[in-house]
C-alpha cells in the first residue's frame, strides 16, 4: 500500500553534523552515587550513560583500612565528546571533593570505532 502525499525518504541522505572523537568515561562510586553521576554527565550532552551494580571482591580487613564501609558500588558507562572531557574531569573533581561521603575512582577512554553512523549520532546525543 503507497502512502499518498509523503515524500519518499532517502534512506542514505545523512544531515550535516559535526563529527567529534567519542570517549568512554567509567566512574565507581559508592552504591546509590550513580543516579547523581548520571544527572552530573548529562549537563555535557551525554545522551547515554549505563549505571551498573557492581560489588567488591576485596577483605573486610582492607575496606576497614582504606576507610570504606561497604563493597557495594555502582558503575557508570557515559559516552561522551572529547571536547567537553575537561569539564567533566573537573566536575568530577568538585563532586568528589564536596563530601566526605562522595567516594570514587573515574577514568576515560578512548573509541577505537563505532559500528555504525546511526549509532555515533545517538552516543554523541546528535539525533
């Protein structure tokens, strides 16, 4: 059945967007951080962020002397421009150090490659 008064799309036209290099941000935090993390990453656009429940293998004995009171944690993934990864460093910084309770480790990563074009719009939050 043909739609009448649609223009066929060309599924191969690709809008103009600016194409940036992607990082990957993982940030450990104590468990119920992750949700404050999520909401910190998304004043840098990041369309996606993955917050999973992670739990520590380590002794009691080494939690007591590192000063940690559980090994419950929760691990965020965020995609985010290499253009704002500065910012996100130094809110990180703030967020850590604004309360003793505000415990975490963040490293960020390199992409090698993205499977497709599609899927670079949606991580880099240009859809």
């Amino acid at each position: 059945m043909a739609l009448r008064g649609r223009k066929k799309q060309n599924l191969n036209s690709r809008p103009n967007i600016e194409i940036k290099k992607m990082l990957v941000c993982i940030t450990i935090v104590n468990s119920g951080q992750g949700e404050a993390i999520r909401k910190l990453m998304e004043k840098f656009s990041c369309a996606t962020s993955l917050i999973l429940k992670g739990e520590g293998t380590a002794s009691k004995d080494l939690y007591d002397v590192l000063g940690l009171k559980d090994n419950y944690k929760d691990v965020i993934i965020s995609f985010i421009t290499e253009d704002v990864s500065d910012d996100v460093i130094y809110e990180l910084n703030l967020y850590f150090n604004s309360n003793k309770k505000n415990k975490g480790v963040a490293s960020i990563l390199e992409m090698d490659s993205i499977v497709s074009y599609i899927g670079y719009r949606f991580l880099s939050n240009q859809y």
